[in-house]
C-alpha cells in the first residue's frame, strides 16, 4: 500500500479540507454528491447564500439554494462533469448571490472517483479574481494593452495587434496576462463586454442595441455568450436585477 493509501486509510474525516477552506474568504469551495447535492460547503459559501448555517445547505442541489434560472444552469454543469467524468477548469463566471453580492472569478470542478474508479461525486472551486499583480516588471506594457481594450471593447480586437501594442509576442501575452491579470487576453476581453453589457442592461436599451454596443456581431452571439459566462440570458438577468432593485 503507497503511503497515500495508508493516508487515505488513516483519516477519521476525509472532508478535513472543509475546515481549510473556511479560512480563505475570496475561495467557494464544495464538494457534491451524484445527484449534485451539497455535502461540504466552505463558509463563504454560506455567507455569500445568505444562511445562517452551513446545514441548511447541506442535501440542497444549487436548484434549491440560487434563482431558478441560474440553479438550473450550475446543477447542468454539476451533472455534466458527473457524467462525462471529465474536468472543467479555469471557466471564467460572473456569479451572482443570494446576498446581492455578484464578482468575477475562475472556477474549476473535478470529478471525485470511489475505490473502484467511479464517478462518486464532485469537488469544486470557485476563486475570486483579484486585482493585477502592479509590481510585475511587465505590468505597464500591459496596461496599455488593458487600456486598449477598455476603449475599444465594441471593435474586433486581434490577439496580434494586442501583442504588437506591448511589444510582446502573442505567446509571451498569454503567459504574462496570466499571470498579471489571471486571465487570458481573450477572456480579458469577454470580461470587460461582458461588464459593459451588466451596465447597459439596467438600462432600458433592446438587447440587440447593447450587443453591438459591445462588440457582437449578433443578437444570438451575445446571449449565447452572456448565459454562458453569467448563467442567465441578459432579459433574465434585467428581470433579475429590476427585482432585487425593487
């Protein structure tokens, strides 16, 4: 037996990790049963859902505990990765609470295997994005390019021209936008549409309107877009916060 299986052997509890994670404030962190039901939940879970308890959580798929829209769209995804068996990692999302709290963060989910190497479950993290590492010797060259991208977000922004504005090749963006921004120039770019299209939707502007506003093409390209970073389609998410407006 490798020392890793004695460990497992060993272990009284094996959601230790849950107490782990309750120290870290910016990190949602769960782990689910087959059903996609919550059996560990970190506090900031809890807190951002608005209860009291974790335990109210617990045996609650994300059907019960968010909006109906965006339950039915995290429960999809829970199921997907329980089925296929197969990872989702570094999704970029704009998760919205139950407390009226709503941020930008990275998520990533991973299939939990039994002894037997069935799918048993799900873990996952949910980690806030945090502000650009300023002290990165390559900061200021891609700021320009930030800048670049805040202002002409509605125009077609190439990878290339992005790359010629830092002096840097694509591949050298990519790495250091990583690692500056935690994002890629490409998800850089859908975040910043996609904040644009948050403002304008509390606004009374078409739809259509608000997707050539911010770069699309299409009506369909921005819905398709936004219900898949976001979760909802922008009219459900208008409705959604008119009514917590109210």
């Amino acid at each position: 037996m490798s020392a890793r299986q004695q460990l497992a052997h060993a272990l009284i509890d094996p959601f230790f990790v849950e107490v782990l994670f309750d120290q870290l404030s910016d990190v949602v962190f769960f782990i689910k049963d087959l059903h996609g039901r919550y059996l560990v939940v970190n506090d900031t879970l809890r807190r951002r859902c608005g209860y009291k308890q974790k335990s109210a959580l617990l045996g609650c798929s994300s059907l019960e505990v968010f909006p109906a829209e965006l339950g039915a769209i995290y429960l999809a995804q829970d199921l997907e990765v329980i089925r296929q068996g197969r990872a989702i990692s570094n999704r970029l999302e704009l998760h919205l609470y139950n407390d009226g709290a709503r941020g930008w963060c990275l998520t990533h989910k991973i299939p939990l295997l039994d002894q037997n190497s069935q799918v048993a479950g799900l873990a996952g993290i949910s980690r806030d994005l945090h502000m650009p590492d300023e002290s990165h010797p390559v900061y200021q060259r891609l700021s320009d390019v930030v800048a670049h991208i805040q202002r002409f977000y509605a125009q077609p922004l190439r990878l290339e021209d992005l790359a010629a504005i830092s002096h840097l090749s694509v591949s050298q963006l990519e790495r250091h936008m990583q690692r500056i921004f935690e994002l890629t120039p490409k998800q850089f770019i859908i975040k910043t549409r996609l904040e644009a299209a948050t403002r304008l939707l509390e606004g009374d502007a078409s739809i259509t309107t608000i997707a050539h506003a911010c770069g699309y093409t299409d009506h369909s390209a921005f819905s398709r877009q936004f219900r898949q970073v976001v979760g909802l389609a922008p009219a459900k998410y208008r409705e959604l916060f008119r009514s917590h407006r109210v």
